[in-house]
C-alpha cells in the first residue's frame, strides 16, 4: 500500500444500505477507494475480486455476520486490518472480534473522526508490518546470494564466483565481458570489496558516455587554464582512486589516442595531467568491462592489441541470464521484496504461471531488463502475488523461438528442446523424454536448473 492514502482501498460491509451508503460517500471525500458490501459472503466475493488494504465491517448481518466475515478474512490475509463496528451496548462482541484478529472496534453510531483516525492508525501498523515481514523474508532469503551481495547459485555464476575470488586478492587488471545488463559492474565492484583494497576508493567511469577531451580530463585530470573553461585543477579519476580500484566500463569505446594514453597509465603506473607536464605516481587497480568482443576490434584494427593484452590479465565473462537457469526466479524473487519495500506494499510472491513465464522468457536486456520488469509488476499490483497478466512482456511460448542456428549455444539449443516438448506434451516429462530420446531424470534435473517446478507424469 502506499503512504497515499488516496490509493488505499477500503471495504464497507453493513446490511443497512443507508448507513453503509453514507460510510462510502464519506470515506470517498477523504480520498479512499471504497467498495461496498451488503453481507459477509458478497463481502468475500468482493475481496476476491479487488483485495482491500482495510475492512470495516458491522458485526450484526445476515447470512455470515461479522465475526464469520473476520474469520475467512484471516484464513486468507493474516495481515488485512479489520475493524468492526457493534453497538455500544453490546461491546462483548467487539471483545470476541478483537480476540478473533479484529484490529480495532468502533461503537455505533460511528463518529466520523474517530472513524478517520482509527482508519489512518490500522493503515500506518500495516505499513509497518508489511516491511517487517519484506525484511523478515529478504534475511531467510540470503542463502541465494553469491558472491559479495550478487543473487545467483547457478553452475555459470559458480565459475565466475571462483575466478573472482581467486583474482581478488592479487593487483592484476581483469577484464570483464558480457552482455548489456549482465551485472559487469556489480561484479567489479565485488572484486573490490574481497580484495585489501577494501577500504580504499572504487572510483568508476562509463567510457562511452564522453567526448574525447573531456574523457581524457575525467581519466587523468587537467590543470588549469588547459583547456576553455578549465578555471582550476581538477583532478582526474585515477588520482581520486589512489590505493583503490578504477573500474573502466565501456573501454571498447574509447577513442585511440585515449588507448595510447590507457596503455603508458598500465605500464608505467603514472599519469600525466591534461595540459600539465608532471608526472604523478598512482597505485590503483584497473578492472575494465565492454560487451564488445574486443579480440575481433583488435582484428579489425579498431582496439590496439598491446592494450588488450595488458586489460585482459585474467577475464572473466558474465554469463546472460537465460544461461543461469533458477538464478531468474533468485534475482526475481529478491526484486520484488526490494521494490515491495520501496513501494510499502505486501506481495507474497508469484503465481506458478509468473514462474513458468519468467523462467521461459530469454531476457535480451539480461538481469537490468528483469528488474525493471519487476518493478513494473510489483507497482501495478493489485493482489498479494504477481500473475502472468502483470509480467510486460510476450508470453513465454512466443519467447522459446525461433532458435538462431548459427548463434545459439548447445546449452541454448537443448534448453529449447526440452521447453518446446514439454510445452507439445502438455508438461508430460514421460512423454517428452520418449519422444527426445532421453531419460525423464535428465529432464528433471534440466527443469530443476532451469527454476520450473513440473513434475513427470
């Protein structure tokens, strides 16, 4: 629910449709969403419908009264604020409804203002309870973190965990490779954190977002009066750096004379400033990333190949996401707590056909596209889990194909066998292994890596 209350959605249960007309219409001039029952079992129906985020409810109805409608309320939403109204000679009952989970009571005839104010306080507890429990869930669910905050147990992020360990605690340049929206930085930074450079700078700069000159100013400073509009010194990010890590993304992008420059930096470990003739020591680190591949720019002559040798001491390369099996619904899962968070809402988690559509999907934008998705998701909505129907993309069946041969890995390849079967048997692994000629174990244990939940059959 979000702190404004004009997107809170009430629900008015009372067999006095005066009473509970003029609630409404009340309620409604406050800036609330109010839906409106005549009894417990239309009530529930409603909930059904469009989930509240509070319910004041009279406790006196018929057909299911309001300790009935409190009691199915709570079976399906612990966390669901109810407030009961009953006569002021009859509070035993408001007692029983308030043993029963009710939230708080109200004596009839209702008082508008303590009404208001009993609303605003159950909304605000709520609140409370909903980012308690997303804490509370975020911290058992820690096991699915990698490497230094990264999401992900999958056997390609498994390699790339050991490589980065290993690498961390040496000085040597790692170049990282990898899709846009493969966690390049993330993983750069988590060098940096396991390396004893840890409590020094982790200066970064994204290589293709400047011009030449200014590029060459951010990376190695200038002195003033070197350039039109250089009033003062400045200096540049290996200086800022000094005794921490340089993380250089984009270097495919740089501009050759920058290379040239790049390249003395990494030899000598010294850099001139922009307009200045001193040379100034530094003791940083380098890690470089591009989704480039930068053995075929060397080919093609656009990326010197001494350079290259000298970024690609060890490389890493981060594995896009529909290579990483179960780390999509790890990384999503993980995404829709932080922005449940964010937004104070309370979602559960996602439906088995969110699930089926995640895990389907090919992510071409990789984990950034993921996360946005999933913020959008968890914005629009409405209930405790997020369906298929709130997930802003394609449908999964349309996402399995077609398979680009050239282009696709026999891990892609197999992956596309086995959904696209599965997808022809109904789900069906006996039927599936028969037809691919495997046994339905290897299907299972691929539909384990891949994060999908079917069973054979």
């Amino acid at each position: 629910m979000s702190d404004d209350m004009g997107k809170a959605r009430l629900l008015v249960v009372d067999d006095d449709s005066a009473a509970r007309s003029a609630l409404e219409r009340l309620l409604r001039s406050e800036g609330y969403t109010v839906d409106g029952a005549e009894d417990g079992v239309k009530a529930l129906a409603r909930a059904a419908e469009a989930p509240p985020d509070l319910v004041v409810t009279d406790l006196k109805m018929p057909n299911m009264d309001g300790i009935g409608l409190l009691t199915k309320l709570r079976e399906q939403d612990k966390s669901l604020p109810v407030i009961v109204a009953t006569s002021s000679h009859d509070l035993s009952a408001a007692v029983v409804a308030m043993r029963g989970g009710a939230e708080d009571y109200i004596a009839k005839p209702i008082d508008f203002d303590a009404l208001r104010v009993v609303i605003e306080r159950a909304l605000q507890r709520r609140d409370v309870r909903i980012e308690a429990e997303n804490l509370r869930r975020q911290i058992r669910e820690r096991d699915t973190e990698g490497l230094q905050g990264l999401i992900g147990a999958s056997s390609a992020m498994q390699s790339v965990y050991r490589v980065a360990t290993r690498v961390a605690n040496s000085r040597a340049t790692v170049l990282i490779t990898g899709e846009s929206g493969t966690g390049k930085g993330e993983l750069a930074r988590a060098i940096h954190t396991l390396s004893p450079r840890a409590s020094k700078p982790f200066v970064s700069l994204h290589c293709a977002a400047l011009a030449e000159s200014l590029l060459e100013s951010e990376l190695f400073g200038h002195e003033k009066g070197s350039f039109t509009g250089a009033e003062k010194r400045r200096v540049g990010r290996f200086e800022q750096a000094t005794g921490g890590t340089v993380f250089l993304d984009e270097i495919g992008e740089i501009p050759p004379l920058t290379q040239v420059k790049l390249l003395q930096v990494l030899q000598e470990r010294t850099i001139q400033r922009v307009g200045g003739g001193d040379v100034v020591p530094v003791d940083v680190r380098v890690i470089a990333a591009t989704n480039r591949d930068l053995g075929a720019d060397v080919k093609q002559g656009r990326f010197r190949e001494d350079l290259y040798y000298r970024l690609n001491v060890v490389h890493i390369e981060m594995p896009p996401l529909r290579m990483r099996g179960g780390d999509v619904l790890a990384l999503a899962g993980h995404f829709l707590r932080k922005f449940a968070i964010e937004n104070h809402k309370r979602i559960d988690d996602f439906t088995e056909r969110a699930r089926a559509k995640l895990v389907s999907y090919r992510w071409p934008g990789n984990v950034r596209a993921l996360e946005n998705a999933i913020e959008r998701a968890v914005v629009l909505c409405e209930g405790t889990f997020i369906d298929e129907e709130d997930l802003p993309f394609e449908a999964a069946k349309e996402n399995l194909g077609p398979m680009r041969i050239p282009g696709a890995t026999m891990a892609e390849l197999e992956r596309y066998a086995i959904m696209k079967t599965l997808e022809a048997t109904e789900g069906s692994t006996t039927k599936a292994a028969e037809i691919l000629d495997i046994s339905v174990r290897t299907i299972q244990y691929r539909m384990h890596e891949y994060g999908a939940s079917k069973t054979g059959r």
